[in-house]
C-alpha cells in the first residue's frame, strides 16, 4: 500500500501538546524491519512508546507495513498492545488491512486487534 500521510517526516521530538508526531521509529515500523526498529528507537529516533499526532502506536506502523514480524516486536516491545485503537477508533487490524497483507491481516485477527 501506499505510506502513510506523515505530519512531519523528521520531527522526533515531543509536541508543545504532549503528543510525539511521526518518529524515524515509526517509519522503521511501517519499513517492516525489527533491526531498523529497534536502533531508531536505542539512538533516539522516538521511543517504543510514542503515539503519533493521530494516535497511532509503533504495531499500528507495523501492521500497516504487512510485517508480521515486526508486529509483534513492537507488541511485545512497548510499541502499543494489539487491541489498541488511534484517535478515530482504528485498530492494529485495521491497518493490516490497508497493507493488504493477507497473512498480516490474520496474525492481527488471531492476536485480538
């Protein structure tokens, strides 16, 4: 699928509200690599437990991406918990469907998003 409309593709840092936009941690969740995630993340890119602007966690990144792989490092890494949703009600498996993923779709489906 196409990538997500980022609000700033470089702001890493907190908002004057509280709320981090997009981090390099979330473009290496949507990337799909648990490598790239896991150094953004250990050399400041955005912490595992940033939300973006709208809401969305690190595993909605992931499953928006189509990795499985990634989905649930970043579940089982602080990155937001399967079930939870962004400021418009989506959840994890909501986004695996924008990936179109079939296999990402199901893992979602099967782990309670």
């Amino acid at each position: 699928g196409d990538p997500p409309a980022f609000a700033s593709p470089h702001a890493a840092t907190t908002s004057p509200t509280g709320v981090a936009p997009t981090t390099t941690t979330h473009y290496a969740a949507w990337g799909g690599s648990v490598e790239c995630v896991r150094h953004c993340a250990a050399s400041g890119g955005g912490a595992m437990g940033d939300k973006d602007n709208v809401g969305r966690t690190m595993t909605h990144y992931a499953a928006w991406g189509g990795s499985v792989e990634c989905v649930r490092h970043c579940a089982v890494s602080g990155g937001g918990a399967m079930g939870d949703k962004d400021n418009d009600g989506a959840t994890t498996t909501a986004y695996a469907r924008a990936s179109s993923s079939a296999v990402c779709i199901a893992f979602c489906i099967a782990n309670g998003a």
